[in-house]
C-alpha cells in the first residue's frame, strides 16, 4: 500500500475497530417496538459509522481533485413555464387565504380544521421535501413571494444592506417558529396559526418594503432560505449564474447547487438551527430524556432554554470541527471562516434528520388532509365526504426504521462528499485529506446521535 493511502486509511480504520470493538448487545427500545430488531441497536450505530468512515476512505483515495466547485452544465427545461408559474402563486394564495379563515373562524366542532394540515404538513414539511427531489417550485408556490412581488414592485433592491443583515432575520424567524412548533401549548391551535401567519406576512412584506421584494425575501423569508436550502440538493432548480434565463428551470445533478450557494452572514447558524431544532424534537421524546428532566420538560421557560441549547451545543461542536480542521490543514483561514465555507456540506444532514423524524407523520397523518377538506374549518361539516377518513398505518416499524437508517447515513455520506471536494479547494490535496479528520469526526457524531434519538 502506498505511503500516503496508508497515511489516509490509518485514523479511520483505527476509529472504526474501535466502534466495532465497543459495540455491544443493548436493545433498541423506542416508538413502534424497536426492541424487535434482528439486531441490536449498537450495531446498527456502528454499521452507520463504518459506512461514513468508508465513504470517507474512498474518496481520500479515487477522488483527489475537486470537481464541484465550478458550475455545472445546466440543461434549461421545456415546459409550459409561466402557466406553471401562474397557477402555483394562486394556489399559495388560496391556500394563505383559507389557513387564515380556518383560524378565525374555527368551529371547534372537530379536531379537522384544515389550517393545522396547512402548516405543520403541507408547509413545514412536504414542500420542503418534495422541493430537494424537484427543486424550487417553492419560489413560484410561496404567496409571501407573490404578495412582496406587488408591494414592493417599484421598491429599488437595497442589496448592499441586505448583504451585510445576511439571513439573520430568516434565522431568528426560523427558531421562533419551531419554537411555536416545540414548545408553545398553543402551536396547533387553529387560531394560534392565523395570527402567526398573519404576524409574519406583516414582517415579510416590510422587509420587502424596505429592503425591496427579492433582498427582503433573501433576509428574513424563513421559508425561502429553508426551502431554497433544501431545494439546493435537487437535480433540478433555478440557473446558476447569469448565462440562462432567471425563471427557467434546469437540469444540473445532484447536489450541485450546494457548493455555490453565497456564505452570507447568519447562513451558518441557519443551518445549524436546521439540525439543532430537529434533535431537541427527538431527543426531547426520548425515555432517558423523559427521566432526567421529569416535569420540567412541560414548562415552558425550562423547554424554551433547551431548545436554544441543543442549538447551540450543535453549533458549538460544529466549530470546534471547523477550528480543528483549520488547523490541521494549516489553514490561514479562521475558525468561522471555515465554518462559513463548509456550511453547505451540512443541508444535507439537516435534510435527513427532519425526513428521518417527519416522514411517517407525514405519511399518516398526511392524510388527515382528506377529512380536512370536508371540514376545513372545524365546523362538523362533510363537504366531500371524506370526513370520516382516518390514517391508515401501511409501513412497518420494522420498515420505518431501516428507511430512517438509510436516510441518516444517506445524508451524512453527502455532507462527507460535499466536505471533502470543498477542503481540497480550500487546503490543497494534502491539506484537504488532513482536514477532513475532524470533519469525519463530527459526521460520525451526527450519524450516531440521529440514530441513538431515534431509537431513544
């Protein structure tokens, strides 16, 4: 074996004999009987580090040049663009219109009203997913996009200002609404929804007053830069750079767009929110969790403080990583530096935790949306005759755990793929492989805390 493969292989081969070494026989126990896996818990964990550490091995040694920090071919698509575009900002529309008139006037009659399904399904999660298979069709969907576009139509774009508040208030924004997802006893109140929605749209459409429609969007949309981030994973999106039309979409790959999205301020601790936000949510749920805060976990103050520090205990290990990995590389750059340009190579993390947590409440509860529709504003109603649907439970546990397995290794051999092209751009072939050691030792924390609070 040459000197410097061997030189790569060492470290992680090492780390993964010794997870394989500790791994020992304690059962899975959790939602939907876990405790029924054919194997344990630990070596599932370990199964998922050995396939980030491999990934990891593979690409120190086929894969010495970067190749996706330039762009990518982008193949416009054909398609009845504007019609689509059209259609989707009045269905937004609509659908804004009636959460709002769910809320104010919810019957309370049944536990149907369409605005919770609105909200917590159809905005907070399937857009998300479904935009990083097809891409941003959130941008033509979104009534806020729509609605900024009329009132800040003659607005100039004050793009100096808005580079420099960079996503600071999408961020902000993006924690006070899980906050009221996680933590308020009132978050899927109906009535709850309509004035949050409304207390929102208020604050977008003066950003985009101020700062004009696209840099107020860019600023404090919370669900442009979720969304948009998410959507950066797809094979299809909006062009990159200016040689095609704006409003076409492309073809360019997979997770192509990742590597060229702007380091603006606040980008960093966006996507740190992303996953800190998921894993207080699981974590949160978990047995052990449950012992040691007793009822404390119901109060709000005491949930409140530790949704802020499962963010920042995330952030925090995020940018030792960074710190480490400068180091190592012998980096001039600092460590938020660092942390800023590696930033992207975390959307994909943040993807598989929420898809890992979320899907079967999507799937199951997804289609409360059937009997919604009858009853859209909880008034006992049966408009179509579906109010009487119920979920119907058609995975396994059994299945809904290997998929959430699959996806967390899934997203985190991305994260090592995107980390790895940026460091050898960043730090050169030597420098690149030696920074990615502390990298690889943060994926394989993740992997395995997305797992343990799964199983937890």
């Amino acid at each position: 074996m040459p000197a410097r493969l061997r030189r790569i292989v060492t470290i992680p081969v090492a780390t993964a004999v010794v997870l394989v070494a500790d791994a020992t026989p304690a059962l899975a126990h959790g939602i939907g009987g876990r405790a029924d896996l054919p194997v344990p818990l630990s070596y599932f964990v370990v199964g998922a580090a050995i396939a980030v550490v491999a990934s990891f091995v593979g690409l120190a040694a086929l894969w010495p040049e970067p190749r996706l920090q330039d762009l990518p071919r982008q193949r416009p698509l054909r398609g009845p663009w504007r019609a689509v575009r059209i259609t989707l900002g009045w269905i937004g529309l609509v659908l804004f219109g009636v959460t709002i008139l769910a809320g104010r006037f919810d019957g309370g009659e049944s536990d149907r009203n369409l605005a919770p399904i609105v909200v917590w399904i159809g905005l907070w999660l399937v857009v998300p997913f479904l935009g990083s298979v097809l891409g941003n069709f959130w941008r033509w969907l979104s009534p806020w996009h729509t609605l900024a576009g009329w009132i800040g139509r003659d607005r100039p774009e004050r793009t100096e200002l808005a580079a420099r508040l960079g996503v600071w208030p999408a961020t902000v924004g993006f924690v006070a609404f899980t906050w009221l997802e996680l933590v308020s006893r009132h978050g899927a109140e109906p009535a709850t929804l309509a004035v949050a929605a409304v207390g929102y749209t208020l604050a977008v459409l003066a950003m985009a007053w101020w700062l004009g429609p696209s840099s107020g969007l860019a600023s404090g949309g919370v669900f442009e830069n979720y969304t948009g981030l998410l959507s950066s994973i797809a094979p299809f999106g909006f062009p990159l750079g200016d040689d095609l039309p704006a409003d076409i979409p492309v073809h360019r790959g997979w997770l192509r767009a990742l590597p060229h999205l702007a380091v603006r301020p606040g980008l960093t601790a966006f996507v740190i929110a992303m996953i800190g936000t998921v894993s207080y949510d699981g974590m949160s749920g978990t047995e052990w969790w449950i012992e040691l805060t007793g009822d404390r976990r119901r109060e709000t103050w005491f949930a409140t403080l530790a949704l802020l520090a499962t963010v920042a205990v995330i952030g925090a290990v995020y940018l030792a990583a960074a710190l480490i990995a400068g180091r190592l590389a012998r980096s001039e750059l600092g460590g938020w530096e660092i942390a800023a340009r590696f930033a992207h190579t975390l959307v994909p993390i943040a993807l598989a935790y929420a898809v890992a947590h979320y899907f079967t409440l999507v799937l199951f509860e997804g289609q409360l949306a059937f009997s919604s529709l009858s009853d859209p504003l909880g008034r006992g109603w049966d408009l179509l005759g579906t109010a009487g649907w119920r979920p119907v439970a058609f995975l396994s546990p059994r299945v809904v755990w290997y998929v959430q397995v699959a996806t967390i290794v899934s997203g985190h051999v991305a994260g090592v793929v995107l980390a790895h092209d940026r460091a050898l751009a960043d730090f050169g072939p030597e420098g690149g492989v030696r920074s990615q050691y502390a990298m690889l030792a943060l994926m394989v924390t993740l992997t395995s805390l997305g797992l343990l609070i799964l199983a937890g």
